[in-house]
C-alpha cells in the first residue's frame, strides 16, 4: 500500500518534470525565430534612417523616384534582377545607360562611399521589404560578400 502509493508520487513528480522540459524544449525551439524577427526590425528600422538620409532626396519616400531624372526603386525590374549590383551602387555610383520598367535613365548616381556593410545590409532590408517587396532579411555576412566582389564582373 506505502510502496504503491510512494510509487504514485514518484510517477506524479516525473510527469512534471518531464512536462516542464517539454516546456522548455519548445520555449527554446521558438527563441531563434524572435531574434530573428527583432533583427529584421532592427534591420528594417535603420535602413528606413539611412534611406531618408541617403536616398530619398532622388528616389523619393515611397521610392517612386523623379520623372525621367531618378528611376524608381518601386516595383524596379532593375532591382529584381540585379540584387548585387545594387548593393555595389550604394557604395560605388552608377552611371550610364540604365532601363527601369522600360524607361531608359542616363544620370550619374553619386555613391556613398563611407556607408558601412552594414549600413548597406540594412538600407538592402528595407527597400527590398518596403513597397510590396518582401525578399526578407538581408545579413551583414551576405552583404559583406557581395560588397567585396563589386567591380570584379
Ligand atoms: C543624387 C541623386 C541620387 C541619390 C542620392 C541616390 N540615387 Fe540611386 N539613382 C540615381 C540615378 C540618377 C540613377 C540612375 C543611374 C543611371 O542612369 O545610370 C539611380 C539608380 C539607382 C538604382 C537602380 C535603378 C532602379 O531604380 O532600380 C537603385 C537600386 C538605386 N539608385 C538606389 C539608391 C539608394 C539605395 C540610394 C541611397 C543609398 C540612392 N540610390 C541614392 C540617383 C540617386
């Protein structure tokens, strides 16, 4: 009778262990997806800065640019297809003839060279995330080596 109900106890206290670890276990499977949810906003956020500060004197807020003057980063096909180019022209410039959506622009585009990788892996965030875009979060790392491959076409 002692031994059984001692037994009872011992399996009552080893359910909730073993509960709690359960607990735990999916408490910590979820963490990496917060963090990284916290690190796209932080991203998103700082980009959003930089771009107001950087860019949107030509390409405007809601990045629709200017006339036959600045190309539009809104719906860019350009964009679409040329990810790491774009990285490279933050930094570098571009100039040239250049089509978006089949309109041909032909101003030089001063770059920014002091932004950091960074710098460059958030304002990336952001304006591939803003305006119906939605390529998600864009690493330092993967900037990092696209930024050392620029001009090595
Ligand atoms: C002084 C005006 C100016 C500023 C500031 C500027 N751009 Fe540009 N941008 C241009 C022009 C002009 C072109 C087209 C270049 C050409 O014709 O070769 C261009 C082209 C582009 C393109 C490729 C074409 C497209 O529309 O998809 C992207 C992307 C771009 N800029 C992003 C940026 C970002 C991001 C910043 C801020 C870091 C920035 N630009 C700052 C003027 C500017």
């Amino acid at each position: 009778m002692i031994n059984d109900l001692r037994f009872r106890i011992w399996e009552f206290r080893f359910c909730i262990v073993s509960c709690f670890l359960i607990l735990v276990f999916m408490l910590s499977c979820n963490q990496p997806k917060t963090s990284d949810s916290n690190k796209f906003t932080n991203y998103f956020r700082q980009g959003e800065l930089l771009y107001t500060k950087h860019c949107s004197n030509c390409h405007q807020a809601d990045g629709s640019g200017l006339g036959r003057l600045y190309p539009p980063l809104k719906q860019s096909d350009y964009m679409n297809e040329n990810f790491e180019q774009v990285l490279c022209l933050m930094r570098n410039g571009i100039q040239g003839e250049l089509t978006v959506n089949g309109v041909q622009y032909n101003q030089a585009m001063p770059g920014v060279p002091t932004l950091t990788d960074l710098e460059i892996a958030e304002i990336t965030t952001y304006i591939y995330n803003v305006w119906d875009n939605e390529r998600g979060l864009v690493d330092v790392k993967e900037a990092e080596r696209i930024l050392n491959t620029c001009g090595r076409e």
